[in-house]
C-alpha cells in the first residue's frame, strides 16, 4: 500500500527501469541493513554504501529512510482491483473483495517481501506510527475509485477505511505469527468485514 499498507513492492525488476531497478536495489539494502542491526542503527550513508550509490541518489529516491521501508506502487494495484469488482456489490463488498483479489495474484517473491517489510514496521514503533499515517494515501486511493463508480463519498470512505484498518491488523497479527500465510491471515480479516464472500 505505498507501503502504508506495508504490502509488497510488486515492482519486476526484469525489464524496469534504471532508475526503478537503483531505487528496488536500494530498498533491498535498506531493509538488509535494517533485520541485520535494526532501523534506529541504520543511517541513510550506509544504506547508499551497501547499494553503491551517494547519498543524494538515495533522496532521489526516497523522501526519508522510514520510505525505504514503507513505500511500494500497491495503490493503484488495489484500486484498479476493487474497480474491477461488480458495480452492484456494496462499498464495503467492493473494497474487501478487491483488495482480496489483489492479494491473491501476488508472487511468492512479492509475499516474501512483504514479510520482510512487515516484520520491521511491527518491531520499530516509528515505522508503525509512519505506516498509519501513509495508509491514509491507500484509503484514498480506495474511496476514490469507489466513489468514481458511483458510491457515496462518505460510504466510499467509510469503506476504505474498514478495509485498510482490518488488513492492517492482519499484517501485524502475521509478523507474530509468521506460521501462517500472509494469504489466510489476511483472509481472515476480511471475512469479519465481507463473511458472505466465498
């Protein structure tokens, strides 16, 4: 979810870009550096070092190291898949259903990722507290799109918000549980909210 929703970076790195192929190498690194000795412990100097590149071309690509971490192109994933679901289903069906469906095509590699990612936002209390800030930009995303299509505005938001916050819980409960997949915890959360979805 930029990660807001500390969701993967679903990004290929086959046929990208230079510069998206330097920013994944430096994400990459980053979160390395960070499961090695912890995000407090990680400057900004020895996440460009690891990646061979300065520091400024570590700002060109990030606004902060907390988005080393936090930021990956989700939304639009998300909000293309709850665009996709029928225009007759509720806000909330529509939201919940999408972003399940979203998270069922994702690879192994982007699964891993996430794991990854999530396991340091749940142990680093600044990167919690940035990650609920920035899942703000997904709830967006998601409203937007539902109230493009015709939704209440404000059922469109309510909607989004629910959906956000119960996949955010479920990311949490997975990285104290990683036992369990990331598909069915996530799964589970979004039954309580859409438990008629087969």
């Amino acid at each position: 979810m930029r990660n807001r929703m500390l969701l993967p970076n679903i990004l290929t790195v086959t046929g990208a870009s230079k510069r998206e192929r330097t920013r994944a190498r430096l994400a990459e690194h980053a979160i390395a550096l960070f499961e090695d000795q912890g995000f407090e412990a990680t400057s900004v100097a020895q996440i460009a070092d690891a990646a061979g590149v300065s520091e400024m071309t570590f700002f060109r690509h990030f606004g902060s190291k907390e988005q080393a971490v936090l930021t990956d192109p989700f939304d639009p994933v998300v909000a293309a898949a709850v665009g996709a679901r029928p225009l007759g289903e509720a806000p909330l069906e529509r939201a919940a259903r999408g972003l399940h469906s979203a998270l069922a095509a994702l690879s192994e590699a982007d699964l891993a990722t996430a794991r990854r990612r999530t396991a340091i936002v749940a142990r680093t209390p600044v990167l919690r507290a940035a990650a609920a800030t920035q899942n703000e930009v997904t709830v967006t995303a998601i409203a937007e799109r539902l109230a493009g299509d015709g939704a209440d505005p404000f059922a469109a938001t309510v909607a989004a918000q629910a959906v956000i916050a119960a996949v955010t819980t479920a990311l949490y409960a997975w990285a104290e549980r990683p036992e369990r997949s990331l598909a069915a915890t996530v799964g589970a959360a979004l039954e309580v909210l859409d438990p008629d979805h087969d």
